[in-house]
C-alpha cells in the first residue's frame, strides 16, 4: 500500500533526486510516468509504431545518463521534451541515409479497416505520408530540421532556436525557404496528383 502512495505522490524532482542516488524503483517509476510522452515523440519523428517503441527505449537509455545535468529549476517535463527531440533529430539524422520506403504500419492500419473505413483511402495517406517524407529527405539537412520542429512536432521558434542553438530569426529564415522548396520539390514529384 505504502509504494501505491509513493508512486503517486512522489514529486518530479523526489524522484529525480533518488535515480541520481542509483535508485532503480524510481528510476522505473519516471519511466512509467513519462513513457507515453517519450514514444509520443519519438512516433512522431518515425512514424512506426515498432521503430518508436525501439527509440523510446534509447531515449530513456541516454535521459538516464544525462539525468545529472538536469537542472533543478526547470520543470521536468519541458526538460525532457527539449532532450528527447534532440536525440530524436540525432536519430533521425543517422537513419535518414538508411531510410527507404516506409512500410505500412499494420497496428496503424488495422484501426482503420475495423472502424471501416476504405483501405484505398488509408493507402492513399500512407502514400502522401510517404511523399512528405521523400521531400523532407530531399532538402539540406539544416532546413529540414526546423521544418520537422516546427510543422511536425509544433516546437515554438525559441525552443527551435534552443535545440539547433541558432538566433530565433535564423529559424524563422530557414522555416520560410525550406517551405517555398518543399512545394516545388513535391509539385515535381510525378506520384502526387
């Protein structure tokens, strides 16, 4: 009874303090507490449910060690969004060469046809999702990172500015040009109609 308490009245920073101490129940307990957060962001820039699942993993991994440079005036959250879309970019970075197509998500897939909705029209989706992704590859690397922020995980420009430790009006620069290219390399793309 007494750890049902702990689990839910245990501050952010409580536990914070007893991982850096080499606690490992609450290091499972800020895991728990924060998993669906972590892979929300990680889905987001994989868009898999089963790489997400994966990179959630490694983003726990490296939160873990750089748990000791946490800074106890900043609200934990905010700390670990700003940490996990960080090593998301440097992930995606890494696989970005590796990627080639994407394949159907079949846990995505299923909810569809069991609500009944036209399997045609969700390929039709996966296949624009597909496209985006083949134009967001195509742009240089440091457009591309502000555009993904931005329009897929809705980072504010000072937050962009932050992670890609740059001025707000650079951000707002690269958003603007990567944009306009965006549309001209998908208005060339010959499967988007």
């Amino acid at each position: 009874m007494e750890e049902v308490i702990g689990r839910s009245s245990q501050s952010d920073r409580e536990l914070i303090r007893r991982c850096r101490r080499k606690d490992a129940k609450a290091w499972d307990l800020l895991v728990e507490r924060y998993r669906r957060k972590v892979f929300n962001i990680a889905y987001q820039f994989v868009g898999n449910v089963e790489e997400a699942k994966d990179l959630t993993q490694e983003l726990f991994l490296k939160i873990y060690q750089e748990l000791r440079k946490y800074p106890d005036d900043v609200p934990f959250t905010s700390w670990l969004r700003r940490v996990s879309r960080n090593l998301c970019i440097d992930y995606y970075r890494k696989k970005r060469r590796q990627r080639g197509l994407i394949m159907v998500d079949f846990e995505v897939v299923s909810p569809y046809i069991a609500q009944g909705r036209n399997p045609f029209d969700l390929l039709k989706e996966k296949e624009r999702t597909l496209l985006l992704r083949r134009g967001l590859d195509a742009l240089p690397p440091a457009v591309r990172d502000c555009i993904i922020l931005r329009d897929i995980q809705s980072c504010s420009y000072r937050d962009i500015a932050k992670i890609l430790n740059i001025p707000i009006g650079t951000v707002k620069s690269r958003l603007n040009r990567g944009r306009a290219e965006l549309v001209r390399i998908l208005k060339r793309m010959p499967d988007l109609r």
